[in-house]
C-alpha cells in the first residue's frame, strides 16, 4: 500500500455477491457500469472503466463521467462470446486540479507568476512520459508558462482547450487506486437473449396414428415447427428407457407390457444418456435432425436429467455412485411417503465423486460433439450447485456458445443461484401468474431488481409437467392470452405441443396440473392440420417477435393503469423512442371486457392535441387515437388480444395516411 | 474444494462493503445476522452463527433459525470492547434428514427395519465423534434401531425427543460449508453510543470580563457544566498559536497586537500539536482538569486539526511535508480564489509519508498518555482515508477505548466512508434539518439503512462555526426546540456554550452562519449564572436522557401524523413495549401552535377503549388522553415541547391515580 494513493472507489456495480458471480449479456450489448468515486479535499478525481476480454493482457478504457453525490457512470459494449472482465481505476488528477484551480485564479483576476511555474511542472513531468510530437506540444507549453511574460497573456492560456485535452493522455497515474475486484461478465451468443421454444415428443411425432414416432418423424415435423416460427426444438430425453419399475399410463405403479414408459426413467441394457432408444432411430438420425434443423434455423436443444433407471448401465458399473442402504439395496428417490422406485438418483456425497463429476460432465461432451449446443437440465436443483457451477464453467471454457436452460421450479434464491452460478435460461413462475396484479408484480421484480443482470427468464404457458388451472378452466381463448403474455412479455419464451396449438386442457383429476393420458406415459397422435390449431396465430405471434426489436429486450417493458382488473395494458419501447408496441390482452377467458387506458403520452413519444394511430399487428385493425386515455374492448372468442405498433403522425393533418 | 459441501450460504448481513469494513455495536448490544441457507434437493440444512473476539482460537456458536424463504436469522451479544468477528457456517445433515424422514414414514405407517438401519448408522458415526455418558447413550441407541423387534415400536422410538437432542452434539461437519468471509465488528464502550458533548473555549473561561481564562479556569466551571448533565467536555485546540498571517476579530485579514488569533492556527515558537498554548497553562494544569473532570463523570475531549500554523515547529523540521511551490516558498491553504495564507496544509503526498503519518498519530499518542480518550477530529475530509484507516486502526489496537467524532461536513459519501473506516461518531446535516418534513427524512435515512450499522450520528443545533438561520431568527424558542430535537432523536448530541444556553443568535453579517465577534478570534466573559440562561431547560432535558434508555437507541425512532406541519411528533419506545416516550415540538419560534396528532396505539400499548396518561417531563404536566387521536397546543414563548412519558393504566377505573 502506497499511503500516496488518495482516490477512492466504492461499490462499482452491477456486481453480484461481491463479484462471486458474472453478471451476463449477450453479445453487442451495453455493459452500464457505475461506481462512487471520490477523493479527500478538493482535488479533481479522475476514474477510468476498464475492461478486457478475460485472457487479453491489456485493458481497454474508458473515462467515467461523474453524475450528482459522487457517483460516477460510463459504459462499452461487450464484443465476444465468452468472458469479458471490468474494474475500476481512478486518482487525483494533479494537472487538471491545477487547471480547475487557474481558471479560478484567472477569472478572479489573481494569477502569480509562481501560479504558472506550478502548472509548468506539472507539464514537464507529462512531457517525460511523452513521445513524438506530443512531447514537442508539451515542451513549448512548459517554455511558454515559463516565460516571464506569460502573466500578461493568462485570459489565452485558459481559453486554450489543446493542453487539457492533450494532458489528458499523459496523466500521472503513479498513485491511481484500483478497485478491490475485477468483476466479470458471461457474454452470450444471441440466442441465449431472445429464442422461441417448442417442446414435443418424438415418440408422439408420428404421421400416422398407433405408430411410435421416431427422429425421422421429427426431421419430417420440422417444417411444421418452422412455419410456426420456433427457433429452439427441444426433446425431452431420447435414450433408452428402464423396464423395472416401469410407469404405466397416468402414471400407473404398473406398466403393461406394451407401455413405451416415461422417457426420464433413463438407462436400459442397450445404454443410458448417451445411447439413443432404439425405436426412436440411430445416432445418424440424430446427426440428420440436427442438420436439417439447422436448415431451417432450427436449434435442436436435448434434455438432461441425470437420474437412472434401475436399468441404466451405470448402476453395475458405478455402484458406489449410488447410495446403498444397509441391507444392501439401492436407495431409490423418495420424498415420504412418496416413494419413485423408478429412479435411483446419484449419490453426490460418494467418495468417489471426482470420476462421477468427470462422467456426468461427458454426457453433455458426448452431445456437443453431435452437433447440440443448448440443453435444457431438468431438477438441477436436486444435484449439487457447486456440481453445475464446475460443470457448466469447464463445458463453456471449450465452448462459450452452449446455452444451459434450468427447470427449477423451486425457491427464489435457489433458481437465482443456478442462474448465477451459470445457467444461461431460466423456467419461471410465470404459468402461475395469470391475475394483473401477479403478473405486474412478477415481471417487475424480474426486470428491475438485481435479478436482471444474471437471470434470463424463459416464459412457459405449459409444459408436459404444467397444465395450469387457467388453461384447463380458460379453453382456446386461455392459450391464446398466456402466449400473447409469453411472446411479450419475455424475450425467451416457450410452449409444449401439440398440445398446446391444440387446446389440450383435460387434467387427469381435478386439480392435478397433470394432463389426462400425458404424453409423458404414452403415445399420441398428433393431426396437426387440425383447422381449430392455434398454428397460426402462434405463427403470426412469432412474426411480430422476429420483426420488432423491442420484444427482445425484457426490461423495456412499462405497465400503464385500466380501469378493468381483466385488462392486463403494457408498452414495450426502444430507448430512442422509435419503436413503441403497446399489448392489452383480456385476462378473462370467458367474457366480453373493455376499459379506459391510461397511457404516458412520453411513453408513446406522441403530443397532447396531436393524434396518433395504433395499429393491431394481430387484426391488422387500425384505429386513431387522442391523448392519455382511450377505449379498448376484447372479446375472448374473437382475439383476447391487441398487439399495437404506436404510429406517429410525421406529416401534417392533410397528409392523413402517413404514420412513422 | 470437496465436491460433497453442499451446502450454500448467501448474503451473510450486516456486511459493509463486501466485508471490507467491520460494523460497530456498543458492549452489551445484540448483532442480530441474517444469511440466506439453503442446499440442493431436499435434505435438511444445518446453519450455525459463529462468533469470538478477535484472536480468539475458537469460535462460540448458535444455532440459526429458518425463517421464510430460506432466509435464516441469528443473534449474540458483543461482550468486550474491542473486535468481534462472525461467520456462517452449515452443513447437510443427514441424522436430521433421516429423522424428519422416518416421523414422515412413521404417520404414514411405512417404516421397515431397513429405516431404522439407515438411522442406526447415523447414529454409530456419531457414537464414534461421543465420549462418556454420551457415547453410552448413542451405543445403546445404536441396539435398540438394529433390534429385529424395533420395527414394533417405532411410535416410541419417533417420539423420543432424546435422541435428536443428543445428535445434535455431534453432528457430522465433515462436509460444511463456511461463509466465504468473516467480518468483523468494532465494539466500542458505551459512551461511544450515547453521549452529550459541551464545548467551550477555554480562553473564554475566566470567571471575570477582560481575562484571557485558563485550563485553571475550565476546571473551576466543571460544576456548571455537571450540572447541565453533560459528559463530555470538548476543547477547541489548547496549542500554542501562530502569529505569521494571524486573523483578527471577526477573521479580519489583518490582526491587531492583543488580537488572539484562531485556536486551529496551531503552532509557533513554544511548540506544536503536543503543545499547550502558555496562556492557558500547562501540562500540570492540563492532567489535573481531565481528573477533576472524571471526578465529575466528565471526559474531556480535544481537537486535533491536522494542519500548522506558518510558526509550527514542524514547517522547519519537516519542509518536505508541505508543498513547495516553484519559488521556493510554502503552498498555503486555499481554495480559489478563497486564500487562508495563516494554514499550511500536510502534503500527504510528499514522499516521507510513512514518517510524517508516525509523527502525526504520535500527537493522538501524546494526549492519550495525558489521559484523554476522546477526539474531535477537525476537517477529517481533507486527508487521507487511508491515513486515518490506519491512523485510527494503530491507536485503537493498543487503546480500543479511545473515540473519535468526524467533524466532516461534507458529502454523504465522504461522512460515510469516514465512519466506515474507524470514526466512532460524526457530524451530521442535523443543524440544517429544520422542517418536518427534512427532520423526518434524514432520520429515517440514518436509521433505516445499511449507514446505522456503522454511522453513529452526532446531533449539534450550533457550533461556533454554525449559527443557523433558524437560530439567529428564531430566537429563545428555537434553542429550545433544536435542544430538545437533538437530545431526544440522537443518543449523542452536543452544544457549544456558553452562547448556547444564552441564545447567541447574532451573525457576523446577513446571510453568515458565523457569530458577530466569534469566540474563534476573540476572548469573551460569559455569565453562567444570566437569569435568561437556558442552563436548566438544558439540564432537565440530560436528566430525562440519563433517566430513559429509550433516549440510548437511535432507531426505536417512529414518527406520527400531525394535521399541523409546524408540529413534529415520534416516540421513542423499547423493544418490549415497557418504556415510550412521546415527544413533540412546536417548530414554529413564533407561534402557538396547536394540532391532532395520530398515534398507533400499538406503539403505545394501549388499548382502543382504556384511557392513558402522558406525563410531560418538562412541565410535569399530566393529561388523560384516549384512543389514536388527541389534541396538542404548544406556545414557543413558554415551552415548545412535550417529552411526554405515556403511562399505561395497571388498575381498575377506580384506582385513577395508578399508571404505569
């Protein structure tokens, strides 16, 4: 420590758990960073943002502006996938002190010639470290302030604006203080900001009725996916599936002989995670999906869930991977009195868990090799946090571009710390929220509490786990409104089909959020030509999402107040203004609901007496509107919703056609 | 790193900085730390608060409590002054899991003798970590889950509360997590959290006009200043004063020969910080005031101000610790085009700093060995924080009792930062808070943020640097009001007298915060015994701080609604509800002033129907007031206060006069 160093840094932010953890972006974005800075007396304080890609030897710099009460603000934008590094630099800026100081003395009309000699040293000093030039520039103005005339001419010296600039890159920054920590940031491909998800069982995907689907089945379904606009396909688990202790339909103790199971009882005598089920296809199928996905700008994502059936391989070979209990047997989960003799999970507290970390992390290596780069992790909060944040740190080291969805539907503080510690995606809460208030409430805590700077939520309205009670109860009008929400609302968003173009509401029991005859214990048949499909308006919903920026971005988003709970009225804005959409959707499936909108006329970039046009990107209605207040009215049974562009008038009243 | 620690512990509170700074408590208080514990799946999470002294080699330890949302909570008391350390440390614990398991298979009537082998070796392990009685007893557990007929009797073995008890002695911490930081608190005695500071010009102290008062002098109004209630005693610099540049009465550039100077231009040829100026009297003089003074349960406090006088001693041993200009000559205080020519300011970036810093924390040194264990420090601001860090850190080592208040009116930051790193009490904007409303909002700011873990605010209505523009217009009432604000909302809270208690309200000219004829520049006689004197208003109110803990604690503050904005009301209540003072001020110097006030009969601990008495402590007034909203009038030309003790009635209707 060099008691010289007088500038201080504080709490520099984002930075989570004191610098524990990255925050994340995605490539191009904006890395705001702010930070106190401060020195004792009243000398001038200089601070510097740093930032480097991690690896790189030097770092970029960029000078902080101070705002009000010591706080000081700059930014850069990340340019690389991977990991991108920032801190703080700042110290007491003699030369600009005595600057400040000589304008003083010159407007008080009280400069000495000692005055100058000061101010002289001090350029010296940075013409030694000078070259070219620069050093030349310098040397004149130390002979200039020298001279004994100078004191006649110092109204010219301060008005001249090329010796601050020009000291400016030769500071003394022998007693500069550096923050406590360098900070770091996961910088993400695009992908990992904005994606449009669609889940569907291979096995299900068949064109014909009473078949088993298969990948080919799939490859032949991608088309389908694509004309819907999804750019993430995601499989639940596609390897061989366990026999003992086999679930039977509606999740039934018993399996019949003919029941195919459910695909997370993973492993049998022909493989586990890293087999392919034999009546799905072969690993060159898999490689075909891949590509033809691909294709069609298709992302095939895999599930992991590391769990094992009875079954699996891993049980002989790795016994000890798995908690024996005293009488020899192995402990299978249980949650008592519930009791899942289907699956063994790992042991994570077995001394062996060197090789078994090793093993499970090559499961992910097996399937990036054939082509995957986005896994959806189911439970990840079963196994250990220290476990992914290894896991997933060591997979992005070699490959900064696999993307990691976390389905953990659990506490707050556990799903942020998967976030933190690396998931790049996140399930949600969101197929909860379904009342105004709830989802006020949700998205505001999601995009303006530290949350946004690591946590990319990911928007389901169902999965094959979640029918939700609005859905059940809601019918068509329901799934149309939760995916106008989801498109919306959150840039990553997802929807499971067909079940969900097709309405599929019937629960296995009343309040099971389980669906009668789930996919997950058995085979369907899926028409997709159905006429009553959501197909399209899920294809036009997706259309919107890929031409406004606005919706890929998820803290952009402002509510405005209706006078009707049922309404549920946001805009999603660009900070330049020059893009507005603004979605009322009706929360209530069953009636007819309209209401006043109270809109922020800044919001809207638009003027008090001035009208402006909004235009139903789903109806193509369009409609002028006057000030702060209007009507709006949805009929379920039509569209539940409206998905406004805001047009603004750029020509005069005559011009009446013309909107920007 | 062992893979098997699964345990997680997040955002350990209170914590300063990422840990960089301790809290503060004073002995005998509770820390009362909060963590967010959790673990992956759904195993039983074991949290412990670990705490010791500094130095100590092992930790004591308590248990946390779950609270919501894996939010834990815990608390210890400080019990020696000093440094504190706490840290978080938990595991998973697999008895408890087992246990909370088997009651669960138990209610569900599923328990084989495989769960009780399960347990029995969970409690083997735990035998093995016993001795004595305990092991004994574990073993004998140990047979009795392996008996073949235990099976049978699971309903006693599940209600035997015993066992858990036993277990948790010894749990298996093979694998527990710690916090990643232990952080620490500085302790201090009790004076450091309530205190009431005089302070006095010595050479102001002369018990007759035209004298230039003693040390001697001083002492013999000691008995004045006990019997205002005061426990602290603060001098302004008692050191030799320059004569180079010295300022005459009323800071006039120039002074005259009898002209004193100002206490804080330290230094001439009789010596420096460690000096005594010879008109005041000498070291002897000195050691005898700080005795007489402790005999009185007084301390005396003194002023160190960092900075020479041209005269100092040191500016001749020491050029190199004070800038020189290019003419040769010494840089002075200034701040363009302000000059202060009679100060010459450290340079804490000369290059013999480590001396200079050793020779300046001697000063603090040489006047604890004189028996002082108290410092003003005069502009703190304008040197080093990394200075005073270390400065303040060194002396406390060796003296841990030694306080020091921050006379820093400054920015928020800086104050903070300052109390961060080792100032015991700060100034505060309290003299500037006049309104309600900004009275109401800085209290609230100091004591509801993270700053009341380290800022122990410091209440003055005037110091001889402020005379406010409340007290120069406000006249008697407004001292009366101010005193009454400072001594009730802040434990610490000082005056600067005599022109206190005798309503000094001139300013040197309009719009000035100084005094006409500063006591800075000039020697003044004072009448203590004034019949105008507020001395005993000043006196009764220390006495109701001495006789009402409440008035220790700075945040059992709670404002309430008045429908008058002249008049401000809060209680100061005890956690238990056994003690709460009403207070409320008239602002308004001029005029009655009357209103409704709106109090929570919570706070009170009174119930809706059953009237209460507020005892006034000032007037000794007593009124039977019922229910939340009761009325006030308050006349600044008499009192312009209630400090109302609210006494709750114990006996029937009958017994009127029993209150509690």
């Amino acid at each position: 420590m060099d008691g010289r160093c007088r500038a201080i840094i504080e709490r520099v932010r984002p930075e989570i758990d004191a610098g524990r953890y990255p925050i994340k972006r995605i490539v191009g974005q904006r890395v705001v960073v702010d930070a106190n800075v401060f020195t004792d007396g009243h000398d001038v304080v200089v601070a510097m943002l740093r930032y480097r890609n991690a690896g790189a030897e030097t770092w970029s710099e960029v000078e902080l502006t101070p705002l009000v009460n010591d706080e000081w603000t700059g930014e850069f934008v990340v340019d690389r996938v991977g990991v991108c590094e920032y801190t703080v630099l700042a110290w007491v800026d003699r030369f600009r002190t005595w600057h400040r100081d000589f304008q003083k003395r010159v407007a008080a009309n009280q400069v000495a010639s000692v005055d100058l000699l000061s101010g002289a040293e001090l350029i010296a000093e940075a013409a030694a470290r000078a070259t070219g030039d620069d050093r030349a520039v310098l040397e004149s103005w130390v002979k200039r302030l020298g001279n004994e005339e100078a004191v006649h001419h110092v109204q010219q010296i301060c008005d001249d604006t090329d010796l601050p600039q020009l000291m400016k890159t030769y500071p003394s920054r022998d007693f500069a203080a550096e923050y406590d920590r360098v900070l770091s940031i996961t910088v993400d491909r695009e992908r990992a900001g904005h994606s449009a998800w669609y889940e569907l069982f291979p096995r299900s995907a068949a064109s014909a009725p009473g078949k088993h689907g298969t990948l080919k089945d799939v490859e032949a379904r991608l088309p389908y996916v694509a004309s819907m606009g999804f750019d993430v396909l995601y499989l639940p688990p596609i390897h061989p599936v366990g026999t003992t202790f086999r679930k039977g339909k509606n999740n039934a103790t018993e399996a019949n002989g003919d029941d195919v199971g459910s695909p997370w009882g993973i492993g049998a005598a022909k493989g586990g995670h890293k087999a392919i089920h034999p009546q799905l296809g072969t690993p060159a199928d898999f490689r075909s999906l891949v590509k033809a996905a691909s294709r069609l700008g298709i992302e095939v994502a895999l599930d992991v869930a590391l769990q094992c059936s009875p079954d699996h391989p891993y049980v002989k070979q790795h016994p000890d991977w798995f908690r024996q209990r005293p009488d020899g047997t192995i402990q299978y989960a249980e949650n008592p009195p519930k009791k899942y003799q289907d699956i063994y999970p790992f042991d994570f507290e077995t001394s062996d868990w060197r090789a078994m970390w090793d093993e499970l992390k090559s499961i992910f290596d097996h399937w990036i090799a054939e082509g995957v780069k986005i896994f959806r992790v189911d439970n990840p909060h079963t196994k250990p946090f220290e476990f992914w944040e290894w896991c997933i740190g060591e997979i992005r080291k070699e490959h900064p571009d696999v993307l990691f969805l976390a389905e953990a539907f659990t506490r707050p503080k556990i799903m942020y710390r998967l976030a933190k510690l690396g998931f790049t995606q996140s399930y949600t809460y969101f197929a909860w929220r379904n009342t105004k208030q709830e989802l006020t409430e949700y998205v505001t805590q999601l995009t303006t509490t530290e949350a946004r700077e690591f946590f990319f939520p990911n928007f389901w309205p169902n999965t094959p786990d979640i029918l939700t009670e609005y859905l059940q109860v809601g019918g068509r009008p329901a799934f149309m409104a939760r995916l106008t929400l989801a498109a919306t609302l959150s840039p990553n968003y997802g929807i499971y089909g067909p079940p969900f173009e097709h309405c599929w509401g019937a629960p296995r029991e009343p309040g099971s959020e389980e669906y009668l005859d789930s996919e997950k214990y058995q085979v369907h048949y899926h028409d997709i030509d159905r006429p009553d499909s959501l197909k399209d308006f899920v294809a036009r919903m997706n259309q919107i999402r890929r031409e406004h920026a606005v919706l890929r971005s998820i803290d952009n988003v402002e509510f405005h107040p209706v006078d009707n709970d049922q309404l549920i009225c946001y805009t999603k804005s660009s900070a330049d203004k020059s893009e507005c959409l603004l979605v009322v959707v009706n929360l209530d499936p069953h009636h007819v609901q309209s209401g006043w909108i109270d809109l922020p006329l800044d919001t809207l970039d638009v003027e008090e007496a001035h009208p402006y046009q909004v235009h139903d990107l789903l109806s193509d209605a369009r409609y002028l509107w006057n000030g702060r207040k209007n009507f709006v009215q949805l009929d379920p049974q039509v569209v539940p919703a409206h998905v406004f562009q805001v047009r603004r008038r750029v020509r005069s009243e005559r011009d009446f056609e013309y909107y920007l």
